[in-house]
C-alpha cells in the first residue's frame, strides 16, 4: 500500500514476512494481507515500526472500504486521494502534502470519517466524561478535537496510555495496521464508554478499585449520592 517498493505479498515473501514473526501485531498484519487490503516491501518486510506516510494510510482505508484502484500513472497515490475526497474521508485542502508521516489527531478524523459512512458510534451512560478523560485534547487542532473524542466512542484509536492521546504524535505502520482492523472488525474496538461502566470500581463501588484516574469522573457522579459508598 505504498509507491514502487511495493508488490504483492506472494511475490514478495512467499507466505510470510521476515520482520514480523515475534511483533505484536503479526497476526493483525498478516490477517490483513491475507484479504488483500495490505502488504510488505520488494525485501520480504512489512517494516512494522516505521511510521506511516497520509498517502499511505489514506490507501490503506480506501482498499478496506474494498476499492481496487491502480496507482496513479505519476504520483501513485493520485487515485486514492481523490477516491477519498469523493467518499468525504478527507477535506479538499486538509493537508498541504500526503508524502509525510501521519499525526494520531489525522488519523483519527480520517477513520471517523470512515466509520461514519456507515455506523453511528455506540452510545454509553458516561460517554459525556470522554473530554475530560483526554488529558491533552485541547493539544489538538480545534476540529480534530471532536473526531478524537468520537474515535473514543467508537473504540478505533484511543489513549497511548490513561489520559494521553498524543495527537501531534506519529503512528506506525503496524499501528496503522490495528486501526484498520478495528474498523472492519468492531468485536476488537474497546469503546471507552463501556471501558468506564465495565470497570471493576464501577461495580463495586469501592474506591480502592480505581486504578485509572479518568474513572473518577463518572465514579463520582455514580456514587455520589450512595451512602453505602466504600471510602
């Protein structure tokens, strides 16, 4: 999903790619290219921590929403930029240059987008204490900041770690690889929403049980009137 260093996945390791036995996301990687959305380098690697280029991503949705389009006879990603623009998954105007690495604030609104073609995130009882759980969602660019909380909704892309989303940061190709998966595949999405009222705290109503400070939140506004509340 890329320009000429890329070929088929047979052609290219002839059933499995070199870097990827022991990586986190092996088996994520490799499901994608066994449906043909994805593939590795001339080489016979995937390169699965080096980051992703827009173009490459915006690629890499279009071909999951299952368009085959050819690259472009000059800049190979023409086709499925303007495929995307067409679909509404990205702004005409958006981003000055595609051939650069992708920011976790970009790629969350393009799989927003996505999603939104066809799905409504789910909707959960303390999805309103979303904002206040993302540390630095005011870092990023004012209309990013919705699709960043959506994308918590949905459970596409969510923290690095509690309270930090890290918008101007980089993702990798492996990473880029997860997000996808979660789109076509909601059973791996970890709605927020239902990470909050599926949390051990929430059942027990024992503060001791709070081992993630953006529970506290909505574990107050459960409990708050609970006389039997455990202190």
């Amino acid at each position: 999903w890329g320009g000429l260093g890329y070929v088929s996945w047979s052609a290219a390791a002839q059933g499995s790619l070199r870097d990827i036995d022991k990586h986190w996301a092996g088996e994520t990687i490799l499901a994608l290219v066994d449906r043909g959305i994805i593939n590795g380098y001339a080489d016979g690697t995937f390169r699965p921590d080096n980051p992703i280029n827009r173009d490459e991503y915006i690629k890499l949705v279009v071909s999951a929403l299952g368009f085959e389009l050819a690259n472009g006879a000059g800049y190979w990603a023409q086709p499925f930029i303007s495929k995307a623009l067409d679909l509404g998954l990205i702004y005409d105007g958006e981003f000055s240059s595609f051939n650069t690495p992708i920011s976790r604030e970009e790629m969350a609104g393009i799989i927003v987008r996505t999603a939104d073609l066809n799905e409504e995130p789910p909707v959960y009882t303390y999805d309103h204490h979303i904002p206040a759980a993302i540390g630095d969602l005011k870092q990023a660019n004012l209309h990013y900041q919705d699709e960043i909380v959506r994308s918590y909704r949905y459970g596409l892309i969510t923290g690095k770690k509690a309270g930090v989303f890290d918008p101007k940061g980089h993702s990798t190709r492996a990473e880029a690889a997860t997000v996808i998966t979660r789109l076509l595949n909601a059973e791996y999405r970890n709605p927020f929403g239902a990470y909050i009222e599926n949390h051990l705290a929430m059942k027990t109503a024992d503060v001791a049980d709070i081992d993630d400070l953006s529970i506290l939140p909505a574990f107050y506004e459960k409990f708050r009137n609970t006389r039997n509340m455990q202190k």
